[in-house]
C-alpha cells in the first residue's frame, strides 16, 4: 500500500519533469539537509526546484510516513489468517448408468493407470504387429497359428468276473478279426487264430501323449485354409493318443485336418475337407477327437420372435465314410457296381443367452447309408476264391457293442466237410438313423463360477429287431448280442448321457477349476459303435456306468486333470471296465 500510494502521488512530478519543468541535480539538498530517506530527498529535490511548494511537500512527507509506520506495525503483529468461508457450489447432476464420476485422483494412482495403458498398449502393438507393421511379410500375418499337448498315465481296470475269467470264453475283438481278416472260424481248424479283448488283466501306467498343432490361414475375405497335424498309435478316427515306449522308437504324424471355409456372407459358411466336428452334441455319439470327412452347409438366424436375445442355428453335412475298392472284386474281371458308405447329417438348435444365463438346444439326425452288412452269395472258397460279392459292407472301422453277423455264405468243401476253411468276415446286423437331442444350460453365479447342465438322449430309428433274422432262413443269426440257445435278441436302440459341471467353464489360468460328474446308458444299437467316446468302457457301446472329472489351472492355459470312468455291460455276459487317467495339458 505504501509502495503504491506513493509512486502514485509522485507520478505527476515524475512526469512534468520529464516535461522539461527543469533539471534535478543529483547533489541537490534542502535547506534542513540532505536525509537518510531517498523518499525525502527527492520531494526536497522538487521543492528547491519549485516544482511543488514545500506546503505540499510537508504533507507528503508527513503521508509516507504514516504508512509506514503502519505497514512496519502490520508486519509485527502477524495476525492469524482468517479461515475463508466456502462458497457452497451447484450438486452437479447425477451421472449416466455405467458413468463413474471421481472428483479426485491422486497423483500416485495416475501414475499407475499412465503406467499400467503404456504396458497394455505395448503389448498389444507386439501381439498384434502394428507397432511395426512392415517387420513380417504379408503372407506371414495371414496365418494363426495354434496346438496344445496332453501327457497321459492310464489304469485299465477289469471286472473279477468278467467273460474270460474261466479261461474258456472270451470276448472276440472283431474290430481286429476284421482288420487282420479275412479270419478262419471253423472250430475245428482256428487253430488259436481268433483274436480276442483282454477282459481280466489289469494294466498300470500306460504312458502316452496327444501332441496336435496347426494353423488357420487368412486366403482372403471370406476364404480360409485349415490344416493341423497330429499325433496317433494308427489311423483310428477317434483318437490321437500316441503310446509311448516301443523300444525308444520315433512316433507317427498324421493329417488330422484340412479343409478351405468359404463364407460368401455373414451368417453361412461353408466347408470342404477334413474338419472339426460341424454338430452341438456330447461324446454320446461322437468322441471329442472325431473330425469328419466331407462337405457342410452352417447357417445363424435371427432371433426367435416370441423370445429376445436369441439366436438360431443350422447344419446340414454330408460325409463319406467308406468307398468301394476301385478293383473289387480283384480276381475278377467282372467287377461290382459302385458303393459308397455315407454319413448325412442334419441339425437345427437355438441359443438363448442372458446375462446369467445360456441355454442351447439341438435336434439332430445322423443318418448312415450303406453301412448295413449284407449276406454273400454263395462263396466257393475251396476252389480258390479269394473274395466274396458283399466283402465291400465290411465296416471300414469299428470299436464294440454293435450287434454283428458273418457275411459270407461259404460253400462246404465237399472233400473235407468238418475241416474246409471259413474265413470270415463281420458285418452289421441294422441300419443306423440316429436321432439326437441335446440341451446345455449355462447358469452363471456369484463369483463368476457357471454351473452346467448339459443332457443328450439318442435313439435309433433305423433299428429293426426283425432284421436280426433276415438271414435265419440260411441258417445266419447274430455273432453277438444274441442268447444262441433261445435266439433271442439282447439288444436296443436307445442312450442318454447327463451331466453336471462346477466351477469354470474353461481353463485358461492359474488356479482355475471345474469338477464334472455324469451317467450314460448306451443300448448296443443306439449308435455307431465306430465313432463314440473311446474312453468310457473303453470304447463302443452296450454299456452303463458314472464318469467323474476335476481339472486344475497350475499356469495360463495349462492345467491338470483327473478322469475316472466306471462303466458295466448292458446286456450279454459281465464285462465291467473302470478307467483312471491322469492328464497334463497345456495349448497355445
């Protein structure tokens, strides 16, 4: 204050001396001398030089040190500051749904969200390349590549008093009598040659490894190329285990898909090749491993208009599963017409998905062509014959439970009528229609963990008890699932698999878990024995029993798993399996 009230009121002197009003000499005094005040001095100065009269220059003296003296007394007492008095402001209005509004954020915590989008921007420029798009050739980005890896120790388990406990009966492996056949079945001259299960002899730590990898890869819009390799004891279509051992030697790579996925629009797809399972279904019908041969048609609809949040779906497949020898018969110049095995399938399903919960449902049918066995003519296997006119209906793959007859109609040799040779082949006794409905429901609760409801009931429509004694006019009846002393049929066309899981859905990281628990009841001719799980009753069908499975995350995407199958036969005499595997799997 004192600063400025005084260069205020000597603003006007400055100024007219700058007018020319005249000249202030630097050694100047006043008539009392010259004082200690450069203030003072200076209105001495104007008054000598009658710029103000010295009336006027006492009272500015007198002003400036008032002032003074006040601002030296302000500055003695340093009172407290008064406590300003807030201002109340304006409620801002409420924020949106989904609006978080903070008023403040420390320094330290914008810090660590500066920090924590830098790394995350980082690392998605590096997963995604574009924060240098020009390191990789074009071609190279189009691919995705991906595999996973599976390290198994088994435990095969065999009922007390299954078949083949006596040391007499046995349970024929007609899967093997067929891929080593023809087999000879003449009593009186095999001689040891029928080749059968084992069902009594437990066996421990089988050590085996599933190994699969492969690409996706980006042709072009709508257009995409997948091929992936993967490991496997032999060609079997249901499983790529690779049992370890065998003297140290190296193991078989296989061609476990390939196929081109054309999607001329959004919701339609189709696919031509070797792959992935195109159906919603469970291991009741086809196993995890299964992929198919062949060309299918997928398309989603829109909602379902009596109910929001849904969408529906379709597939429709066909699959050849088995195609007649080009050269059958091949000691014959005459050769048979042309027989492929075929697979249709056809399925429509809905998925309804809320924000707790997911419920989707499917109705299939599976129906097989040409997969019925038919009865030879009659064979003259004495005179030379080397194939008969209906070796072509043998199946191209089998596991067990199926009900089976021999397809050759051999002619007795006339010469040695108890010892002539009968080699045979078996084939199956019904056609297979299957229908299947299948339904999962996904509850989502607390703590993010789903509980799982997943159900599958399957039928036969293609069977016909009738047809077990289409041949009995020739002497011909099944070779099992049939009681030979009455001749009655033990066979059916159903099965249905329910299960509930716990926990999470999938394992990705460390420490998530799920548990699994379920049943399934499997008539012997409710599905192709071919292609259901391998694992429960250790493949094929006429069984029943309870499955149990917990998996474990010990890392990102890997994890470990427990699986516990016990499982009996349905009909025929005992052949209870129990399976136990303990699995590490990790993919990428």
């Amino acid at each position: 204050m004192l600063r400025f009230s005084v260069r205020m009121k000597l603003g006007a002197c400055v100024f007219a001396l700058g007018l020319g009003l005249g000249t202030i000499s630097a050694s100047a005094q006043t008539d009392s001398g010259p004082s200690q005040s450069a203030m003072t001095n200076l209105i001495h100065l104007l008054v000598k030089n009658k710029v103000i009269t010295q009336e006027s220059a006492n009272a500015l003296i007198k002003e400036a040190e008032q002032e003074a003296a006040q601002a030296r007394a302000a500055k003695t007492a340093t009172p407290a500051a008064p406590v300003p008095i807030p201002t109340a402001r304006p409620e801002p209005p409420p924020p949106e749904p989904g609006v978080v509004r903070v008023p403040y954020v420390p320094q330290i915590v914008r810090n660590q969200i500066r920090d924590e989008v830098k790394a995350e921007v980082l690392k998605e420029a590096k997963a995604e390349n574009w924060a240098q798009p020009n390191i990789f050739p074009d071609w190279v980005r189009r691919f995705n590549w991906y595999g996973d890896f599976r390290g198994r120790d088994e435990f095969d388990l065999y009922g007390k008093n299954n078949i083949g406990s006596d040391g007499v009966d046995g349970f024929i492996n007609y899967a093997a009598f067929n891929a080593n056949g023809p087999t000879n079945v003449n009593p009186n001259t095999i001689l040891n040659t029928i080749p059968f299960l084992n069902t009594t002899v437990n066996r421990y730590n089988l050590a085996s490894l599933r190994a699969r990898f492969g690409f996706i890869a980006n042709v072009a819009d709508g257009v995409e190329v997948g091929v992936r390799l993967g490991t496997g004891n032999d060609s079997s279509p249901v499983s790529t285990t690779q049992l370890l051992g065998g003297g140290l030697d190296k193991k078989d790579i296989w061609l476990d898909q390939g196929f081109i996925q054309l999607t001329p629009f959004s919701d339609d797809v189709i696919t031509f090749g070797r792959m992935p399972d195109p159906f919603f279904h469970t291991d009741l019908v086809y196993d995890e491993n299964l992929n198919f041969d062949g060309l299918t048609l997928a398309a989603t609809g829109g909602e379902l208009p009596w109910v929001d949040n849904t969408s529906t779906f379709a597939t429709l497949g066909i699959f050849p599963v088995g195609y007649i020898n080009t050269n059958f018969p091949t000691n014959s110049p005459v050769k048979a017409g042309d027989r492929t095995e075929f697979l249709v399938g056809a399925q429509l399903g809905t998925d309804w998905r809320e924000h707790n919960h997911d419920w989707k449902f499917g109705v299939a049918l599976y129906r097989y062509f040409n997969a019925q066995g038919a009865l030879s003519a009659p064979c003259p296997i004495y005179l030379g014959a080397q194939q008969c006119s209906t070796d072509d209906t043998v199946p191209p793959f089998m596991q067990k439970g199926n009900t089976l007859f021999l397809i050759r109609s051999i002619i007795p040799d006339p010469q040695f009528p108890t010892t002539y040779a009968q080699p045979q082949f078996a084939g199956l006794m019904f056609n297979y229609d299957e229908l299947d409905a299948t339904t999962s429901f996904d509850l989502k609760i607390p703590r993010n963990y789903d509980l799982i409801f997943t159900a599958d009931y399957v039928r036969n429509i293609g069977f016909d008890g009738g047809d077990a004694y289409r041949y009995a006019a020739f002497g011909v009846y099944p070779v099992t699932n049939f009681n030979p002393i009455t001749r009655t049929l033990e066979s059916g066309p159903n099965a249905f698999n329910g299960s509930v899981q716990f926990g999470d859905a999938e394992i990705h990281h460390r420490w998530e878990w799920n548990i699994i628990g379920g049943y399934k009841y499997i008539q012997p001719d409710a599905v192709l024995d071919a292609f259901n799980d391998h694992d429960f009753h250790m493949g094929g069908t006429n069984a029943k029993g309870y499955y149990l499975k917990a998996s474990l995350g010990i890392f990102d995407n890997t994890w470990l798993s427990a699986r516990w199958f016990s499982a009996d036969e349905v009909y025929g005499p005992p052949l209870a399996i129990d399976v136990m595997q303990l699995d590490l799997n990790a993919r990428f």
